[in-house]
C-alpha cells in the first residue's frame, strides 16, 4: 500500500473515530475553574510568523516526560533542534511517577514548562486544568517546514485534550488498543488469535498442554486487563455501556456486558491460566515472559508495546495485534471495533518559568524531522499524517495496528474516565487482587462501582 493510500485510509478511520468522539463526550462541571490563557505571554520573546510563542533566545527550558513505553529521548531529539534554532538550554527529565514528583510543584506555582502527564501515576486532568494553558495557538502556528501545524495532522485530534470545551492537552501518539502476540509461535502451532471468550479459553487449555499460560501480568499494568475487558464489553454491547461508566453512573459496572466479560476472565484465573504471581511482579518483566521467554501467548496493551519491550523479545517473534474478543459471535459492535486515539498527552503549566518554551518544543515535535524519528524510533504513529511508510519501518506490530485500523472503518471508540479523574492508582489494587485468584468477580463489581462512585461525588 503506498504512503499516500495509507494517508487516505488514516483520514478516514480518524473521521470515524472522532466523530464518535463528539458524540459522546464526557461530562466534566468545572464552571469554578478556568484553563490558562492560551497567549503563551511568558517568554521574553517578540511574537512574529516565524517566533509564534514569542520565545526568548538563550532562555532556559524544562520539561519532564513520562518514562514509558516511548522513553524520553524523542523529546530530547525535539528539544535539541529548538535549542538549535533559538541557542536556548533545554533539560528534558525522565519521571516515572508524574503525579507524586510534580503535583507538590503546581501547589508551589513553578511547575516544568512542559510536561508528559502519562503513566499509571499520571495527575488527574480535573485537578489541574486551572492551572493550564490552552493550545490552540500551538495548532495554528506553522512548523518548521513553513506548514500551519493543524493542516498537517489527522482530524479530530484535540477531542481527547479537550475539558470543559478548553484544548488544554496535546495527544502526541496514535495509540491502538489490542491483544498481541507472536505471529511465528501461533504459526507453529495451527493457533488463531480468539474471537469469542470461549474461543479463549479453548486456546487457554491448548497452551496449558504445551505447558504454557494465556496470559501474564505485572503489579504495575494489571489494569491492563481492565482495558480490555472493558473494550470487549462495550463492543458487545454497544456504545451505551461506555456511556455509563464514562459518566460514572450509578449500577455502570453492573452491566450486563461487563459482568458477562467479567465472568469468563474469572473463569480463565480458576483454570489457571495466568502466568502465577504477577501481583508481585515488576511490569516489564512479566511482559518479557511474553515476548521474550513465550511462557504466555498473549498481552493485551496499546501499540507502544513493540518498542517497550525491543530488548526483551524473541528473535522472529513477528509481534501481531488482533482486536479484543467478544462474549458472543454477534456483538453490538463487529469484532474488529477498536478502541483507538490519539493518547500521550503533553500539557503546558500557565506557572511555567517559559510558557513559550514549552510549546516551542511542542512546535518541534510537531514537525517533519521530529515526527519522522519518532514513528521509526518508537513504531508508532504520531498524530502527525503521512510520516510512516507502507512497510512500517520493518515493524509487523506497526503494520498489524493499519490492518487492524483498516478493518475497524469508523467502528472506533475512546474512553477516558481513568485519565480525568485519576483512577488508575485505585483500581490497580482490586485487578490485582482479581487476577490473582483472591477477588471475585462480584468483588471486582463492587470495588470499581466504589472507586467510580468516589470520583462521581468530587465532581
């Protein structure tokens, strides 16, 4: 398939998928709050066509990015042609636990001038969008090939930025949510990605006879698991069942999609076929037991995985995704529904020291050079449009997300209740438990309608 028809067949998904996105936004009541004010006035800088942000030449900028599935080094790469270009110093920080090492520094009012706010311990969108510049000037400023920047990216690509009708977040990466696995082992073996939970768990008894496992877990990524059981549920039941746990309702978990997902997971952790101690198991080491030793056939996770585990994985693994199962073979969404955008969501404090710094790194990263690198540094899209090429620079994990992207058409669906209100932390405990044997479903239900509950009355 040539660049321009995958650009074509991008266009169309994101049209699909954003559509959506408006459909059914989430509900946030902040009419107390306010975002910051979007001028990017601190700087030193005189605003021109080419100096948009008004950025102070020998001026100092920070930036902290989450060390992740993408590492750091592309903001590096990002911040090496701005200080280049304007002779500033930039210091772009790897931070694992985004929220506990930079929420004491909003209180303080001197936040970073940039910032990733991903990870398991990303801070909650709804504590800190007062304390926020919006981007929109980010958006219509020009690159650095001489392009306005929103002419240059896929449609619809601020819809998950945007609270309370302010674009405040800028979702640097086109993340596809799946299940993975090695397309060599499954070749080997007559084996096919399951479509249905009972497809699962037939495959789940033909690995525990080949003396592996299903699935596998670490302490920090157990919810994971609530990602896909979550997207298996709103495809078999449709859109309405995203509705409701997005808006935190009363009884969401209780849905009669989610507690029949919910139901065939338990019976996978009693037949055994969870990789055993994952609850006390660093992450990316459970992982490499998938990817690299091939103890469990799948994973579920985002399209950062391929490069999150480069070093820990089996020569000719040929890293595949496949859509999530369903319940029954006739869904309310088709198998191929995806839950798909933009994600990486990059923030500028309006208490930065160089508002206008932040988002000249944000203006570079959104650029040819810095775009390119990413996608075939990290295998994965940006939001940028057109960047990758047919072959996915060699990455069959890359060129599995555009099958899988193709297939779904505008059967794309988001959520992101877990990012607004900053539930990740809580929830981590009772999937834990859960995949460990030592919560029941019920419990499950119980202790996720808690922790939405919780989150419903701060609102």
């Amino acid at each position: 398939m040539s660049t321009e028809s995958r650009g074509l067949d991008r266009r169309n998904f994101l049209r699909g998928a954003f559509a959506a996105a408006v459909a059914i936004p989430i509900t946030v009541s902040l009419a107390s709050c306010s975002s910051g004010s979007g001028g990017g006035t601190s700087g030193g800088g005189t605003k021109s066509a080419t100096n948009p942000f008004g950025i102070k030449e020998s001026s100092s900028i920070e930036a902290v990015i989450f060390n992740g599935g993408y590492g750091y080094d592309y903001v590096t790469f990002a911040a090496k042609i701005v200080d280049k270009k304007w002779k500033t110093t930039s210091k772009v920080t790897p931070q694992t636990n985004i929220a506990q090492s930079l929420q004491p520094r909003f209180v303080g009012g001197n936040p970073p001038d940039l910032i990733d706010n991903s990870g398991a311990n990303q801070i909650g969108f709804n504590t800190i969008l007062k304390s926020l510049e919006t981007l929109d000037d980010v958006f219509e400023a020009n690159n650095y090939e001489g392009k306005k920047i929103a002419d240059t990216l896929y449609p619809g690509v601020k819809t998950p930025g945007t609270f309370d009708k302010k674009f405040v977040a800028m979702n640097y990466v086109m993340t596809v949510y799946a299940i993975w696995y090695s397309a060599t082992l499954f070749d080997e073996n007559g084996w096919k990605p399951p479509k249905t939970w009972d497809e699962a768990l037939e495959l789940g008894a033909k690995a525990k006879a080949k003396g592996k496992y299903l699935f596998v877990w670490g302490k920090e990524a157990a919810t994971y698991y609530l990602t896909m059981a979550l997207d298996s549920a709103i495809k078999e039941g449709g859109l309405d069942v995203m509705n409701a746990v997005n808006n935190l309702e009363k009884n969401a978990w209780s849905q009669k999609p989610i507690q029949d997902v919910f139901g065939k997971l338990e019976q996978i952790v009693k037949n055994g076929y969870f990789i055993p101690g994952g609850a006390g198991t660093q992450f990316t080491a459970a992982q490499a037991k998938w990817s690299n030793d091939q103890q469990a056939l799948l994973y579920p996770s985002g399209g950062w995985i391929e490069n999150e585990m480069k070093k820990a994985t089996a020569a000719n693994f040929k890293m595949t995704g496949s859509p999530e199962p369903t319940v029954t073979d006739s869904p309310a969404l088709p198998f191929e529904a995806l839950r798909a955008a933009a994600g990486e969501p990059y923030i500028v404090p309006s208490q930065g020291k160089n508002v206008a710094g932040g988002k000249e790194i944000m203006r570079a990263m959104l650029s040819k050079d810095a775009a390119t690198n990413f996608s075939k540094e990290k295998l994965a899209p940006t939001i940028v449009k057109g960047l990758v090429p047919a072959d996915g620079f060699g990455s069959t994990a890359l060129v599995s997300q555009t099958k899988m992207l193709d297939a779904a058409g505008t059967n794309i669906f988001d959520w992101e209740f877990a990012s607004l209100y900053g539930l990740n932390t809580d929830q981590l405990v009772i999937w834990n438990s859960f995949l460990s044997g030592q919560a029941t479903a019920a419990q499950l239900t119980t202790q996720m309608q808690a922790i939405s509950d919780k989150a419903a009355a701060s609102k």
